[in-house]
C-alpha cells in the first residue's frame, strides 16, 4: 500500500543531523545560533520560563508522556534543599535510539536545553545520566561539556549572570532498570539502582540526595530550547492540541528503511510510517504486527480493527495502516507510544520467539528488588524459552497469562507493566501460535525437575 | 463314748471317702474350668486350650496328640501357675478377713457334698443302700444351710478388699443370695410335698427318699416342672453364674469380689466358684433328674453287682456333666441382667410363681391323698 | 487500654468499620491494633521502609477533594466520596490520614496476596524438613493462608550457595533468602556496620558480606532474628533443635545494664538459645551476641555443683551450719554483687544488719558500644542502690575492704559471687580471716573459702533487675537448678532465719517483695512482682541523679549527668 | 433432616413374656455354632498373612543407593502420641561428597519399643519417606534397654527401600550442574 501524497519531516531537534556540513563541536553549534536562547533565558526570570513551557504543553519523551511544565510544577522549592536537575540519556528500550543520535550529533542542543531547564528550576547541579555502553555519547558529551564550560555556558557564573550550575555526565551502571527515575537516582548517588516506593519518594520532593530532583529526558530537555526560541503559545501549535511538538520515532524491524524520523505528532498514520516513510515491507511479505513504543508497548496485530471513541466524543474505527503517530493514537488503541520505538514484524516472525526474546530482556534487566518482578520475570522467561526449545505445553499461554497479570501493577516501579504488558498482549492477540506450539510429540524427556 | 474298733474302722473310712469325695469335686472343678474354657472356644469358633502336654504322654502316638489337642492337661497346669504366681497383697486391705474370704467361699461348696449321694451299692444279697458321707434326715436342709454360708465369702472378700469394686460386688451378691434362696426352698417344697407319704416314717426331707421315689417311675423334672425350672434359674443365681455373675461382672465392675485377689487366694474363689457349680448340678440331678438311676419309668438296667454300682455312679455324673454343659451353653447364649432386673426377676417374678406352684400342688396333693387310688 | 500519653488518634474505615488509630501510625501496625493482620516480610517496625516484598498490598482511598476549591467531594448519601487509588498499594509504606479507606480482605488483595506467595515459593528451595527456621516461619505461615497447596511452576529451580558462612556466628543459605533486605537494613541503621549487600540481578540476586569484609559485630545475630525465612541461620543454633520444642521462658539479659529483654528457649531443662524480646521502651527487638552465649556458663566446667566446707565436699544443710558457726558472734563482712537480683540484694542488706557487717560492693566496667552493651557490665547496679545495699558509687577495687582487713577489723567474710584477688585484695590478708563464698562458678577466692555455697544463674531462678534507665524488670526462672541446689534468696533467708533465731521470713518471692514494698522511702513502695513481670517500670532515679554513672548514650538510654572525660 | 417415625411395638404374648422361647432359640443357635469350621490360627506354626498396609515396628529405610534418607526433622518425634521417639539432630559432614548437599542427618535415633503404639503417624508424616511400619511385629527383649531401638537397629529392621523421587540427588545434580543466567 503506498499512499498518495505522504507528509514531509517537519525536523527541529534533528534539524542538523545529517547534515554533511554540520558537526557536533561548539564552533559549529554556534553558527547556528547556538546558545542564543540560553543567553535569552537568563534574562527572564526563572517562573517565566517555566509557564512558557507549560504554555507549549510539551509532554515527556522517555515514555510516560507526562507534560514536563507539569512535572516541574511539582517541585519542592520550599524545603530550602538543594535542587538537581538529572537528564536521563539511559536509553535502553528495546528499538529506541533518538537520544543516541541526539548526543552523537549536536550535543551542545542539549547541553543548552539542560542549562535553560536547570535556570528554570534553579538547580544548583545538573546531571547527565547516560546509558553505560553509550561510551562514544559520553566521549562526546563530556568534550561539548568542556567546550561551554571554556565558553561560560555552563559552570560558574553562566554567561557572566549569578546564576552557576555545573554540568556533569555520569556513566551509568549497565542495567535497563537504571533508566527508571529512581533507580537512576539511587544509581547516581553509588547504589544498586533499586527503584525507590512511591510515596513517599517521589523524586519532585525527596530525590537525589533527599533532594527536590527533575529528571527528564534527553528528547525533552531539547524541546525546551525550541519552546523558548518559538515561545510556549507558538510551539503549541505544532502538531496537534495535547501532542504538541514533533517527535522522533524510531522505525526498526522488516522494513527496507528503518531508522528514525522526525514528524510532528499526528502527522501522519502508522501506515504511512511503515509503507511511504520507511519504503514498506521486504518483497513478498505481509505485515504481521507491530509494537509502536519500544518493546514494553503492548503490541498491535496487523488484521485488527481499533474502535473505540476519543476523548472529545468523536467515534473512531482504525486498521492498524489508520492509527495516528502522536501520543494518544497508539494509546487509543489500546498500546502506547512510549519512547518512540516502532517494531515492526512481517509474517516471517514466530510469534512466540518474538515473545521469549522480549522475557528473556526483562528476565535479564529485572533489578530484583520487588517479589513480582524478580520471580515472575525469569518464570515467564524460562516457560518462553521451553516453548521455543519444543517442550511446549497446552497450559502454557494461560500459565504466562496469569503469571503477567500477578506481576501487572503490583511491583515497585514501572518495570512491572513494561515486563507484564508484552506477555498479556502477545497471548491476547495471538494465543493461536502459542497453542500450535505445544505438540506433545515434541517434548524432551530428559528434562530435569525439581521438586 | 466308749472305744469300738468297729466305730474306728467307719470314721477311716469316712475321712478317707471324704477325702477321695474332696480330691473327685476338685478335679470335676478343675475340669468344668477346662469345659468351659473349651466349650466357650468352640461356641465362639476357636479351638480353645490345646497346648499344655506332660513330657513323655505327649510323644505316645495319636493319644498324646489327642489329649493335648483336648487340653487334658490343662487344669494342672492353672493350678500349678496358681500356686506359682507371686503373692501380692494390696496395702490397703483388711489382712485377716482378706486372707479369710477365700477359704468361707469354698469350705461351704465343698461341704454340701456331704448329704449328696451320688450312687448305691449292693450286698450280697443284692439290697442297696445309697453312697453317701452322711445320710442326713434332713439333708437338703443341710444343704441349704451350708450353701447360703458360701456368699460370706464374697462378701468378706469384698468388703475386706476395701476397694470400691470387690465392695459393690459383695453387695450385689448378698442382695441376690437373699432374693433367690427363697425361691429356691419355695420351689423345692412341692417336691418334699409329693415325696413324702404322710404318716410314713421316712423323712421327707432325706435326698436319698428323693432318688429313690423316681426308681423306676417318673422323674420329678417331669411331674415338677415348674418347680425344676424355678430350682435351675435360682441355682444359676446362687452360683453367681451368667446371667447372673452380679458379684463378678467384669464389665461394670472390672471383677466385682475379687478384683484385688490374685495368685493362690484367687485361684480358690476360682475352684469354689467351680465347685459350686459342679455341687449344685448334682443336686439339680440328685432331686429332679433321678439321681443314678437310668430313665423315667425304666428299672435300672444294670447288675446289682459292683459293675452296677459303678455304672449307676458313671450315670449319675454323666448327667451332672451335661447340666454343668447346661451351666456353659447357658453363659454364651443369654447376656448378663441388669441389677435391678435381676432384683425384679426374683421378687417380682420367680418369688410368686413359686407360692402359685406351692398352692397348686398342695391343693393337688390333697386331693390326691384324700382319692386313695392316686396315692403315689 | 488505657491511653498512655498518646498521640491523636484518627479515623479510618477498616474494611467498612470505622476504628481510631494513632495519626500517622503504619498502616501494618495500626491495623495490627484492630485485630486485623496485613501479612509482610520485608517490613519491621524498628527498621526503615522497604516496600520490596509486596505481600503487604492493600486496597487503599483517601477523600476526594475539588482541585479548585479543596472541598470535599460528598455521594448522594452525604458520605464523603472516597477516591481509590486504582492500583493495589503497600500498606507498610502507607501511614494513616484521616478518612483514609483500606481494604485488607478483597478479593484483589487475596488475589496479589496469593500470587506473591506463588512467586516467593517458585525459586525457593522448600527444605522445610533441614530448615531451622521451620515452625516460626513467615513462608510457612502465609503460605497457609494464601499458598496454593501445588505448584505451577514446572522449570528447574535457581541454585544458589548454601551454607555460605557470613561471619563468625551466621550462616547463609541463599537459596532460602526471599531478598527483603531486612538484615542489610538492620546492619546499616542499628548496628551501624554496612557489610550486607545483594549482588547479581533479577532472581539470582545474592545476599553477600562486601569482598573482604564479614558479619562479625555484635549484633550479627538480630539478623538471624528478623530473617523472616530459614536463610540467615545461627551457627551455633544451626541443626541443634526444631523450635516447636522449645519452652519460651521471658527473661532478662545479665550481660550488661541494657537489661536487654529476652526469651530463653530451653527443652527439658536444656537450654538452646537465646532470643530478644521486642520491648520498645528498652531494646527494640535487639540484643547483642555476647549475651545470647551466657547460657553455656550454666554447664561450664568451673561450675559449683555442690557446697564444700574446708573445701571438701558436703552437705547443704553442713554448709549452712558451718556458715551459722562462722557468722555468730563475729565481725563480719559482706561483698555483695550487682549482678544479683533486687530480692537477693535485699536479703543481703537484711543480712548484714543481722550481722551488723560492714558493706562492699564491687561495679563491672567495660567498653560501651552505645547501643545495647552498656559499660557497666552488670545488669543490678541500680538495685543495689535501691536496696540500699550500697550507698556509694561502686568502684572496680575493693581498697576500703583491703584497708579494713590490713587493720584486722574483720573475722569473717560474706563473698557474693566475686573475686577479690581480682578487685585488688592481697590475698596474704585473706588468710587471717574465714570466707564463706556464695557464687555460680569457682574463681580464686572460692578456693580459699572456708565454706562455699553453690547459687544458681539467673537462667535457673526467678528475679528482678534494674537496667539503666531505671527500668525494674523482673525475669522467670528458664531451667531448672542444678540438683540439690537451693536459689540464692532460700539460702539468704534460712541464714538471715538462723541468725536471729526466728522464722520470720520466708523464701517466696512475692512474701520477700511483700517485705520489700513496706519501705515508704524506696522507690519500690506498694510494688509486688507481679507488677512487671511482663513489661518493667520505671522507677524514680531523681535521688541517685548525681552518682557518676559510666553509661552512655544510646539506644534509649540518655545519661543522667554530663560525664567529665578521663 | 431426616423424619422421625414412632413405630408401635406390638404387645408381647405370653409365651413371648416369658422369653423362654427365645432362651431356646438362643440356645440352639450356639450349639450350632459349637460344630462350626474353627477360625483360630495355630500362631507359631502357622503365621498370618499380613496385610499391605499393616503396621508393624516402625524402622528406618534406606533409599535405592544405600543411603540414608531422614534428615532428622523431628516431625515425628513432634508428633508420636506416646513420646516413644527421641532424636539427636546432626549434620552431615561437607567431606561426605554423596551427601553433603542434605546437610542434616541424625546422630541418633531413637524408638521406645515400650511406649511405640504403632499408630503409623510416624510414618504418615515423615516428609523424606523415611520411616515405615514394616511387617515384624514380634519384637521382645529381657530388658527395658533392649527395648529401645536406636538408630543401627532402626536401619537394620528397615533396610532399603524402593524410591523413585530421588529428590536429593536432584537437587545435587542441580547443584552440579548450575543453571545460572
């Protein structure tokens, strides 16, 4: 299916990326206007800012897609603490890599995104948390840190006002779980990155160091230099109202061109994505199904209709070609957009491979803290694995079902529903393949038990 | 008195007929403990005793086998481990009475032997006179005398063991002694009644007038009924036997008069207990299934010679052994009476019926006597 | 019960009933008061929040507001419209608010309730049969209640070491440990030693001593106490005993001047170990190592076992006799000891009035560790003051007793348990005069002694001691005495009776506190032993506020007066 | 629930009242029976046929391999009525490579054949399967001390038994094995 007329890239974060002429140095940067907006921040006062990017209504980009005005809204500035400002680039979602690219390619965008951010909320640290196998991004990270710091853009004094805030990149710890705001948290102060209770700590109060901490995403601090050069009423107005901006989605999986686009939310479908933007499917295959939002997204099948009503009233009744890349689309059918990370997966996959690979990730990346996950995690990883090694058995999808659902919203941190939501949508949408699966014939007797 | 050797002669001979009359009542004793051990098994579908065996009896071949198949030697061996056992005697028991008790119970059983004749013999001229210790005038009344001293036993033993059981169950016994003695003698006077020929000079009451007025005519079993039946369920009340065994009654009593009684002292209140049995099934012959003699209205059929005497005696005890059969087959047929049935039964039930029996006869005799062709 | 200087109380509705709980109490524990029970492994009411077991979910909703003006949001019916948070919530990491709504019986906590118990069983190792912790076992006891009775789980089971040895006293069997954390929590925030520590991920997360370091402190054995599985074990405990054996007897620790409360647990007579008693107001759940070992003095090699009269063996009634003859009429003297019970230390007094005796007292000192091992190391020193057995703070030497036998003011000798080579007495002065030595254990001064009465261990007779703070807490006898052996207080009375002829006192414990309570000046007045039996009270201290108290601060204890350092 | 129903009881005639009738109707049937087959069995001679879940002495078994299979838990010496079981706990050596992975053995084991009342409970609750009543019921001594079985008797009576749970041996291969991520 190739669609008429698809839309353009509508790019502002990745606006230099691959462009030839443009490299990550400061020098660079610069002559793109670097660090204007920096230079405007500090002239405003810091409520300002922070209203402008409420006024944008510019949502998380890490996954939860909570409004990020918001989120500093919440922030403890009575308590007379200290505050951080803890940018998470562990970015480690299976079929997610804008952040990456982001670093890699202008890192100084962000660099100045994060000292805008850290004035807004007055922070008196910043930190940049980056996943521990990007060692390139923090190469180049840590020189662009550098190079403003020599230039006055972050450090003492910034840009010669009162205002100091030092940047700091801190490596992380080798574990998926260290991308949750907590656990990053603990992670950073030298602990295991056990993700904290909440309540009572919720890192806007009791965060780093029991202090009022923000973390936000790589993707998210980047915006809010935009939302400051367009001003927060201007930014609003792309893409659509509540999905306002564009965002970068990551296309992986068996299409003749995946990588990552920029688009401005809603303004194009999945199937536009998949058969326009990314050349459509190999030759001879047909779409079997596909996760929109980095693994832990519930996935979508491909001969699914999606009906149901918006939240203004309006009735919709989507194939999987119809649902709209923005926040709510994929949400509305009933998975999410998450972290941007489309997989896609033709005809050619087995199902319940698909599945065992997903568990034994999160059988691997489960911190161990919490009972539900830690158990539940490698049970439902080692029944996968038994299924794809031929000892399938009949009760096996309810079994996996079941174990999903003990550890569905029980669990410490959002670990649990990323671990949980895959195993119930798989055997939903396609228990048929998990009960072909179980032919006794094929079970291995030599299989040892404990009792 | 002035010195015969003649008189000696018949005292040596009384003491050493009483003696063989003790050794014979103890060894029948012995034996019904045998039969009814045996008797018990067999109704009950076991084998019984069938191991104890004399060395050197055993090996003859087949006999020894057989003998001790029928437990033969068994009563010698109880008695033996009677003798052997330790001798414990409770601490808190009166000594002298506790010591006593036994020996009241059987010194009575074995007593009442003495008016019973259990056979005759002839002399060369063929007369008969009856066997016997002591041809008593009176001898039943002896008996009845002597055998209600028996139930001193039990209650001495029961009431020196001071212990609740033994005194419960020496209660029980005296209480059913009273009850059943006088139905016993009620019933037995019809008997005496039809016996005796008024104006003769035999005495009534002798047991050997009894045995031989059913020489060669009917048993009084068979002319008394009633009164049979009412002397049988009286003896098994005053042998303490099922239905009966008030004193002993091992299931609400553990063993009534003799719980505290073990070794020698027990094995006595066990012989007595026998011996009464075996006494009171020849009284039981001696009056109602008469005595020796061969059957109702058929003359002895046996030589006036000693083979007749032997014989005679040989029937005599065949018929005790089968009341004493009776005795057994009785316990394994009919449970034990509560107390009070057995209080209602003699008062209530056996008491009137034996003076209804008592009227009914005299009025009968009467009539008979004064219709002097009916005379007996 | 009656309210004890307590805090506001607020109410909640527990399951539909409305019930008054203390304002911001843990939900686990306030619905604990209501009868109710949130079953929880990870959670300790004396150790910080982790909320990584999730047994204890609960249903929980707070009163709706309006976000504009902050009024409460009512139903039709007039009640206030109770927003519920849509996920199940820890009730250990939940503290009440007013109007707060819990649910601890729904369908959906006995469901998360049964599928957290499925997954703490799927790995763990179900060796109940060689398991110590079996019988006082949370995994047994929830498993009960929300187990499945089979098991689902089909796949090999995960290996971790067992009898991994953490210290000198605790063994790990990791493949019990259900990782709560509680004994790394506990090493941090009360014994202050951080050596705990989870390695590995996921399920095959391991508990670890750091690389080089181990469990050694002091209070490594609470671990074992607050493991809620059989995975952190007591080495010296280890295989001896299954605990549904054992007799509970309350009793307290003679270590030290903590006082710490304790159960000994003891089969038929035989003592198997020693575990602390939860007393919030004195040692929390806690007590040190060190303590939990005194029962093996019980049946120490160097323990008196029967009384000897010029070192020969006799009777007790010779014994006693022996003492008469060496008290009567003489000049005697009394050492007497803090680590006898209060009633003992009565009888003593009385004892030495009978005998117009001059008094000696002895103190213990040590190293305070400023949490449960005091640095008076005796665990009456208080009592002893009290009693009036001393007047004086008691000194480590015994100089004045060493002066007044170098004058010859003393015939005889009453020695309570001490060592007077040890406290500094020539033991040239001591040949002069008799000794009669009342004492558990031999020690050089019973050697000399002219007649020695064996007494017995607190293990083994009922009594009270006086902790630091002044707390009287009184203790049951464990275990029986040694045969033929009489309890120190029958033994002071039938010498106290001798002496003056008249059987005035009697050797039952509630008739010496009878006796006791009389004094209108004691702190003791109008108390009997049944009083505090199961929780002490504290006594007034005002009077001895200035003695030079060696304790310092810590766990509930703050001391009297500053201490001048030297 | 179910209904109660009175019956009428006839009245007794007369012959009935005297229970004579009946007395020797009784009396018949137990002479019959004196002339029945004999259930008695000759004991030493001829010995009974046990059974398959008869009770006998309670012993201790050994598994397929020789070994020993309780690992001294006590259950059983919780639960026996009569106290008659007595049990040292150990532990088994780590040098003892077949078996170290048990950890817990018993020094000694002790049954009161004096006080055993053979009710099985012993058995029903050992979780190792390592206790059984076997079929010896005939067991005697001159003295009390013999009476007492103690942990060689106790394997000598039982000696080894089939298993096909293998549980330790299991755990062991595990052990070996491993099965880390």
């Amino acid at each position: 299916m190739i669609t008429k007329n698809s839309p353009k890239e509508h790019r502002i974060i990745l606006k230099y990326a691959d462009d030839p002429n443009y490299s990550n140095r400061l020098g660079c940067y610069l002559r793109e206007g670097g660090y204007e907006m920096l230079r405007k921040a500090l002239k405003m006062k810091p409520e300002e800012i922070g209203e402008e990017v409420l006024k944008s209504g510019v949502r998380g980009r890490g996954g939860a897609g909570f409004p990020a005005g918001m989120k500093w809204k919440f922030l403890d500035r009575k308590s007379g603490k200290p505050i951080y400002l803890i940018c998470n680039a562990d970015e480690s979602e299976p079929g997610t890599f804008k952040d990456r690219q982001i670093m890699h390619k202008d890192p100084h965008q962000l660099i100045e995104g994060m000292m805008i951010a850290a004035y807004a909320i007055q922070a008196k640290q910043a930190f940049i948390y980056i996943r521990a196998e990007f060692f390139e991004g923090a190469r180049i990270l840590e020189r662009a840190i550098a190079e403003a710091k020599e230039k006055g853009f972050c450090g003492e004094k910034i840009l010669g006002s009162d205002y100091s805030c030092d940047l700091v990149v801190h490596r992380g710890a080798g574990a998926y779980i260290c991308g949750e705001e907590t656990g990053l948290i603990e992670s950073l102060e030298g602990k295991r990155p056990n993700p904290r209770i909440k309540p009572p700590f919720f890192p806007a109060v009791l965060g780093l160091y029991q202090c009022p901490t923000i973390v936000n995403n790589v993707e998210t601090l980047c915006n809010v230099k935009h939302v400051l050069e367009m001003g927060g009423d201007e930014f609003a107005k792309i893409g659509k109202p509540n999905n306002t901006g564009t965002r970068i989605w990551c296309v992986s999986g068996q299409v003749k061109k995946p990588g990552y686009y920029e688009f401005e939310c809603g303004a194009l479908t999945l199937g536009e994505m998949i058969f326009d933007v990314c050349g459509g499917l190999l030759p001879g295959r047909s779409l079997k199904a596909v996760i929109p939002g980095g693994s832990s997204a519930k996935i979508l099948r491909a001969d699914e209709r999606f009906v149901g009503k918006h939240k203004d009233g309006t009735d919709f009744d989507w194939g999987i070609e119809d649902i709209p890349l923005d926040f709510d689309g994929p949400m509305a059918a009933g998975s999410m957009s998450g972290s941007g990370g489309i997989i896609v997966m033709d005809d050619t996959v087995d199902i319940v491979e698909a599945m065992a690979n997903v568990n034994a990730f999160y059988a691997h990346e489960s911190c161990g803290q919490c009972t539900p996950c830690r158990e539940g995690c490698l049970w439902m990883k080692k029944i996968t694995k038994r299924m794809c090694d031929g000892d399938a058995r009949e009760e096996d999808p309810d079994m996996l079902l079941s174990i999903a659902n003990q550890i569905e919203g029980r669990t410490i941190c959002a670990f649990g529903e990323a671990a949980a939501w895959p195993t119930q949508s798989f055997i939903a949408k396609f228990r048929d393949e998990f009960v072909k699966k179980a032919k006794p014939s094929k079970r291995s007797k030599n299989s040892l038990q404990l009792i | 008195m002035e010195f015969n050797p003649e008189m000696l002669l018949q005292l040596g001979l009384k003491v050493l007929f009483a003696f063989t009359m003790v050794g014979a009542v103890m060894t029948m004793a012995g034996y019904s403990v045998l039969a009814e051990r045996k008797v018990s098994a067999w109704m009950q579908g076991r084998v019984g005793p069938n191991r104890t065996a004399l060395p050197f009896v055993e090996n003859i071949p087949f006999i020894g086998s057989f003998l001790k198949g029928l437990g033969i030697f068994q009563p010698l061996a109880d008695g033996l481990k009677f003798l052997f056992k330790e001798e414990i005697v409770p601490g808190h028991v009166n000594k002298v009475y506790y010591y006593m008790a036994p020996l009241v119970a059987l010194v009575p059983a074995l007593t009442t032997m003495t008016v019973l004749p259990f056979g005759q013999y002839y002399d060369e001229a063929g007369n008969s006179s009856p066997l016997i210790l002591a041809n008593l005038e009176v001898g039943i009344l002896f008996i009845f005398a002597v055998s209600s001293l028996g139930v001193y036993g039990i209650v001495l033993a029961g009431w020196s063991s001071n212990s609740k059981y033994p005194f419960l169950g020496g209660i029980r016994s005296s209480a059913q002694m009273i009850s059943y003695e006088l139905a016993m003698g009620l019933s037995l006077l019809p008997v005496f009644l039809w016996v005796s020929v008024p104006g003769s000079e035999a005495s009534a009451l002798s047991l050997v007038g009894i045995v031989s007025s059913q020489n060669d005519s009917a048993w009084l079993l068979l002319i008394q009924p009633v009164s049979a039946l009412i002397f049988l369920i009286a003896l098994f009340a005053e042998t303490n036997r099922l239905p009966f065994d008030m004193p002993e009654s091992e299931t609400d009593l553990v063993g009534g008069f003799h719980t505290e009684y073990g070794s020698f002292k027990f094995g006595i209140f066990f012989v007595a207990e026998y011996a009464h049995i075996v006494v009171g099934s020849a009284i039981f012959t001696t009056i109602f299934l008469g005595g020796w003699h061969f059957l109702p209205w058929i003359a002895d059929p046996w030589p006036a010679t000693w083979v007749g005497t032997l014989l005679g005696i040989g029937w005599f005890l065949a018929k005790t052994a089968f009341l004493i059969f009776f005795f057994i087959w009785i316990r394994w047929t009919i449970p034990r009476f509560r107390y009070d049935q057995v209080m209602s039964i003699g008062w209530t039930k056996l008491l009137p019926l034996a003076l209804i029996n008592l009227i009914v006869y005299v009025l009968l005799v009467t009539w008979l006597d004064q219709t002097p062709s009916a005379t007996p | 019960m009656i309210s004890k200087g307590k805090t506001d109380q607020v109410t909640i509705n527990l399951d539909g009933n409305d019930v008054e709980v203390p304002a911001g109490m843990n939900l686990v524990d306030a619905v604990a008061l209501h009868g109710k029970e949130i079953p929880h492994y990870c959670y300790h009411p004396q150790l910080s929040v982790a909320g990584n077991c999730r047994m204890c979910l609960i249903e929980m909703g707070t009163p709706m507001r309006d976000r504009g003006t902050g009024e409460a949001i009512v139903e039709e019916d007039g009640s206030p419209k109770i927003g519920w948070v849509p996920k199940p919530v820890i009730g250990c990491g939940t503290n009440v608010s007013p109007g707060m709504h819990v649910k601890t019986e729904s369908d959906l906590v006995t469901d998360c309730r049964e599928g957290i118990m499925e997954f703490l069983l799927v790995n763990h190792p179900l060796d109940c049969p060689i398991c110590d912790q079996a019988g006082e076992c949370r995994l047994q006891e929830f498993a009960t209640d929300y187990g499945r009775g089979y098991s689902r789980y089909k796949e090999r089971k995960n290996v971790k070491p067992k009898r991994t040895r953490l210290g000198p006293r605790v063994t790990l069997d990791d493949e019990r440990c259900i990782l709560c954390s509680r004994c790394i929590r506990f090493s941090q925030e009360v014994a202050k030693d951080d050596v705990l520590g989870f390695v590995d991920r996921g399920s095959f997360s391991t508990l670890t001593c750091f690389p080089g370091k181990e469990l050694a402190n002091n209070y490594s054995l609470n671990t074992v106490d607050i493991c809620p599985v059989g995975a952190l074990t007591s080495t010296d405990f280890r295989f001896k005993m299954r605990v549904w054996f054992l007799k509970e007897t309350m009793s307290i620790c003679a270590e030290s001047s903590a006082g710490c409360n304790t159960l000994v647990s003891s089969r038929e007579g035989v003592i198997h170990r020693i575990t602390p008693r939860r007393n919030d107001a004195v040692n929390d759940s806690w007590m040190t190592d060190s303590g939990r070992a005194l029962y093996k003095r019980i049946d120490s090699d160097d323990r008196l076992k029967f009384p000897l009269v010029d070192q020969e063996k006799s009777s007790l009634e010779d014994a006693l006799a022996a003492s008469i003859s060496l008290l009567k009429d003489k000049r005697v003297g009394i050492v007497g000891s803090c680590k006898s019970t209060v009633e003992e230390q009565y009888l003593l007094n009385r004892l030495a009035k009978e005998t117009k005796a001059k008094k000696y007292l002895r103190g213990h000192f040590g190293e305070d560790d400023g949490i449960l091992l005091s640095a008076d190391r005796t665990p009456n020193l208080r009592g002893a003051l009290i009693t009036g057995l001393a007047s004086s703070y008691p000194k480590e030497n015994l100089n004045l007793l060493g002066q007044a036998l170098k004058k010859g003011q003393l015939d005889t000798l009453i020695v309570v348990g001490e060592d007077l080579m040890d406290a500094k007495v020539d033991a040239e002065l001591l040949s002069d005069i008799q000794i009669i030595y009342l004492g558990t254990h031999e020690n050089a001064t019973s050697t000399l002694a002219q007649v020695v009465i064996p007494t017995l261990t607190p293990f083994e007779k009922s009594g009270s001691f006086v902790n630091r703070s002044f707390f009287l807490q009184g203790f049951k006898q464990a275990v029986p005495g040694l045969a033929g052996l009489l309890p120190d207080i029958s033994i002071l009375v039938r010498l106290i009776n001798e002496l003056n002829g008249e059987a005035e006192l009697s050797s039952d414990l509630s008739a010496v506190w009878k006796m006791m309570a009389r004094s209108s000046t004691s702190p003791l007045k109008g108390l009997s032993f049944s009083d505090f039996k199961k929780d002490g009270i504290e006594l007034d201290g005002s009077k001895w506020d200035e003695l030079p108290f060696v304790e310092q601060k810590a766990l509930h204890y703050e001391p009297t007066a500053e201490l001048t350092t030297d | 629930m179910a209904k109660t129903v009175v019956l009428e009881r006839k009245p007794l005639s007369l012959s009935e009242r005297t229970y004579l009738p009946q007395i020797v109707t009784g009396l018949k049937t137990t002479f019959s029976n004196m002339f029945k087959e004999k259930a008695t069995l000759q004991y030493p001679e001829e010995k009974p046929q046990l059974p398959q879940n008869y009770r006998g002495v309670p012993t201790l078994v050994n598994d397929p391999n020789g070994r020993e299979k309780c690992v001294s838990c006590q259950l059983c010496e919780f639960v026996c009525p009569p106290k008659a079981i007595r049990i040292t706990p150990g532990s088994v050596p780590e040098e003892d490579e077949d078996r170290e992975h048990v950890e817990k053995a018993p020094q000694e084991f002790e049954i009161n054949m004096l006080r055993c009342i053979y009710c099985g409970y012993c058995q029903e609750v050992c979780p190792e399967e390592a206790i059984f009543l076997l079929d010896e019921y005939s067991s005697s001594g001159y003295t009390r001390e013999e009476m007492i079985n103690n942990k060689a008797k106790l394997y000598e009576l039982g000696g080894t038994l089939p298993d096909k749970h293998y549980k330790w041996d299991k755990k062991k291969d595990a052990e070996v094995e491993g099965n880390a991520h």
